[in-house]
C-alpha cells in the first residue's frame, strides 16, 4: 500500500504515541511482581527485593561466606586470627579490603581508620558492655591506632601488625564491600535488577520496572519528611550516632570514635548520607564525614568526585 509523506508521518506519531501509552500503563499498572527475602547477617537485617526469586539465596550465601571471613564477633574468622595472632596470610577477600582500608585513611586524613578497634573495645561498644575509659587508657590505646602500622605483602597476601595489642574492626566497611561482591554475583548469574537493604545502607543494581530504584531515608527527627533518593548502580549509606550511643551522666558517647582523640565522635552532624558507586567507599566515606564533621565534605569532594554528600545536623 503506498501512501502520501504527510500520512506516513502521522502513522509513525499514531504508532509512537501507542507506545508511549502502552509504556505508560505497563509502568503504572503491570509494575513487574516483585520478592522480598530477608535474613539477619552481620548483627543487622539483610533484605532483597527482586524480581527474580534466586536473589535472595545469591546475596545471602555470599554475605554469609564474607561475614565468616570478615566478622571480629566470629572466634574462627581471619580478622579474629589477625586480632589475636597479630599476623595471618589472608584470603583475597581479606587482604582486598584491609588494603582498601588502609588507602581510605589515607584519603580521609585518618578520620576513617579500622584500627580504631581497641578504642571500640575500650569504650565497650563490641560487647555492649559500656564505660567511659580514663584519659591514661585511651592514651595507651591511641598509641596502636593508625593504618599505617598494618603491614601489607601482596605476593603472599601476608597481613601483619607492627606493635602487639593492635585490632581492627571492619564494622564500618566489610557491610559496604559485601553489597558490592553480592551485587557482582547476582550480575554473575544474569540477574540484573535488585535492592539489596543491608540494615539501612542500600546498593540498587540496575533498574525497577525501567526505572531506577527509589528509595527512602528514614529521618532522624520524626517531624522531618523522609529523604527519597533515586538510585541506579549505586549506593547509598548513612552513618549517624542516633542508633549505637549509650548515656552517662547525661553525656551521650556513639559507636563511631575520632581516631586522632580516641573519644566517641561529637561533630554536631546527627547523620551523614554518602551515595557512590561502590558500597565500600560509602560505607567507609559517611563513618569518615561523620568524624570531620561537616566541613570534611570540603575536604573530601574532591577525592571522591563521584560521590554526593548529604548531611544532617543538630
Ligand atoms: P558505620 O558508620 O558504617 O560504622 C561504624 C562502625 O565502624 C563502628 O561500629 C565501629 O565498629 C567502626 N568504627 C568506629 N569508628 C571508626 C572510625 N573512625 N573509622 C573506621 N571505623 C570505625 N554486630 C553485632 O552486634 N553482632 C554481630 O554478630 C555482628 N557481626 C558483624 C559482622 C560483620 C562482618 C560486620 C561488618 C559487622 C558486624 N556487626 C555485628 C556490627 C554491626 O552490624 C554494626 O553495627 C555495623 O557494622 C555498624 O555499621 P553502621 O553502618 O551502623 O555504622
Ligand atoms: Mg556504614
């Protein structure tokens, strides 16, 4: 059938915004049936929401098997052999994020630093167990502190302490590094759209519906609207003092403690968002713009240009 410029023309908009429509409606009403898995690893609620059922059992076998490697809080894991033996020829995994620890501290001038661990400890955080040490203790325990005392030898993938007595904690990254190897695995087998909740820092691998992942940030202040951040390969992670603080003689003392003092945190932010790339480098950026507070964003926009900043303050 031959038909005239002008009618060819019109067809082609009929048909295109037949489509558009039919987009539309698909999106508002077929919104593709999602699952919702969930399970406690790493002391804190995993959660996986996608479309395709096997999810769940990829990201939480994978979380469970770092968890084994990565965990202080487990006797068997290479972190608690490197803590109590002060060296150990560590899996990939291990070396991987002790070695991306150690080049955050540097970037972050120190704020961020795994080897924070006694302090944690001292301050009873680890086995909630909680007092506020004397000013000779926290000097003691100062003098181990510093990421450029882990020794590192990639041919062999040895890890070792230069002064015995040294820790590290890997609580304010290993749960950002896991999102990024579970996301990696559910791309490994074809899976291509999830939201993963790891006790509230997301990782959103690909889209929802075609469209990226909304997601919400529950607030600090229940009279603030909560913040609706749009993500896409990317993650997002918040750190804060609201959650993990105990009270003593009408002070509050925070789970996340200033490397350079060896006292719990009091930057007057409340919390911290950081949404990036890569769950390590958020989980590790907000404890880091948590401990400088809020002129660290200054400090730190441009070594992290991908990255964006959110912060809340008193
Ligand atoms: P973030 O701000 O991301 O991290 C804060 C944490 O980092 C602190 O709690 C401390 O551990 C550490 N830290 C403090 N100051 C600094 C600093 N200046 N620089 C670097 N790090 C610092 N909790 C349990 O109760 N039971 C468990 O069995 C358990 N298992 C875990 C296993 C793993 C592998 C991990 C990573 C954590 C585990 N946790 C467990 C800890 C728990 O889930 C923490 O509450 C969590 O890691 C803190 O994360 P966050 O996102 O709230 O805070
Ligand atoms: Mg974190």
């Amino acid at each position: 059938m031959a038909y005239s410029k002008n009618t060819r023309i019109y067809l082609l908009i009929i048909l295109a915004a037949g489509w558009i429509i039919t987009l539309t409606l698909q999106q508002l009403f077929l919104e593709e049936k999602l699952y919702r898995q969930t399970r406690v690893l790493m002391g804190t609620f995993f959660e996986v929401i996608s479309a395709d059922e096997r999810a769940g059992k990829i990201v939480f076998d994978e979380v469970l098997r770092l968890e084994q490697l990565l965990s202080k809080y487990k006797e068997d894991s290479e972190i608690s052999r490197l803590n109590r033996s002060g060296k150990i020829t560590a899996s990939p995994d291990t070396f991987y994020i002790i070695k991306r620890a150690k080049e955050l501290a540097l970037k972050t001038g120190g704020a961020f630093d795994i080897t924070v661990a006694p302090l944690v400890d001292l301050w009873g955080f680890t086995e909630r167990n909680f007092s506020v040490p004397d000013s000779q203790m926290i000097k003691e325990k100062l003098a181990l502190v510093g990421s450029d005392k882990i020794i590192l030898r990639g041919k062999n993938n040895v890890v070792e302490f230069m002064f015995s007595g040294m820790k590290i904690d890997l609580g304010g990254i290993a749960k950002g590094y896991a999102l990024d190897r579970a996301a990696q695995k559910l791309k490994e087998n074809n899976i291509k759209n999830c939201l993963i909740n790891a006790g509230g820092q997301v990782y959103a691998l690909g889209k929802r519906s075609g469209r990226k992942w909304r997601v919400s940030i529950r607030p600090v202040r229940k009279d603030k609207k909560a913040d609706i951040f749009e993500l896409s390969g990317q993650s997002a992670a918040t750190s804060g003092g609201y959650e993990q603080f105990f009270l003593k003689d009408g002070q509050s003392y925070c789970h996340i403690i200033n490397p350079k003092t060896g006292y719990p945190v009091k930057s007057g932010v409340v919390s911290v968002t950081i949404i990036d790339d890569s769950g390590l480098s958020s989980d590790a950026l907000s404890t880091a713009i948590f401990v400088l507070g809020e002129n660290g964003i200054n400090m730190l926009k441009n070594k992290f240009s991908k990255a964006k900043f959110y912060i809340t303050k008193d």
